[in-house]
C-alpha cells in the first residue's frame, strides 16, 4: 500500500514537471524576437565600427582604410562578445 502511495506521488509530481515544461515552452514569435535579438546586437557594432572608421578615413588626407579595417574588426569582435553575453544569461 505504501509503495502504491510513493509510485502515485511519483507520477504526480511528474505530471506537474510536464505541464509546467509545456507552459514554458517558447512559441515561434518569441524565438523569432530572440533570433532579431541576436542580429541585431552582432550587426550594430560591426556597422557603427565601418560608419565610424569611413568618416574617421574622410577626415585624413589622401586614401586611406585603415581606421575603417580596424574599426570594422573591431566592432566584429564586440558583436560576438554581444552574442556570447547574450546567449549566456
């Protein structure tokens, strides 16, 4: 009788595990506004570095790209650090 009363326990509080899975499972959107999530925050600082580095470029005299490489490499890098961080939490 007491293990008929541990096994209806058991199953019990397996069943509200289910449940509470399936009630915190993410629907489409919010994968979709997670997935934006992450573009963006890769995509931001990678086109600010080049915005950045073009202008800087501009000011100097004669043709150069060597803000523009740099910043744009280095806004690469502070996108992935952006996805790593975001990914993480």
């Amino acid at each position: 009788m007491k293990d008929l009363h541990n096994l209806k326990t058991k199953i019990e509080k397996q069943v509200i595990r289910i449940k509470k899975a399936e009630h915190d499972r993410p629907n489409l959107l919010s994968q979709t506004i997670y997935i934006g999530t992450l573009g963006l925050v890769m995509v931001l600082p990678v086109i600010a570095g080049a915005y950045l580095g073009s202008w800087l470029d501009g000011m100097m005299a004669g043709y150069s790209m060597r803000w523009t490489l740099s910043l744009l490499l280095t806004g690469v890098v502070i996108g992935i650090l952006n996805v790593y961080f975001l990914i993480k939490d």
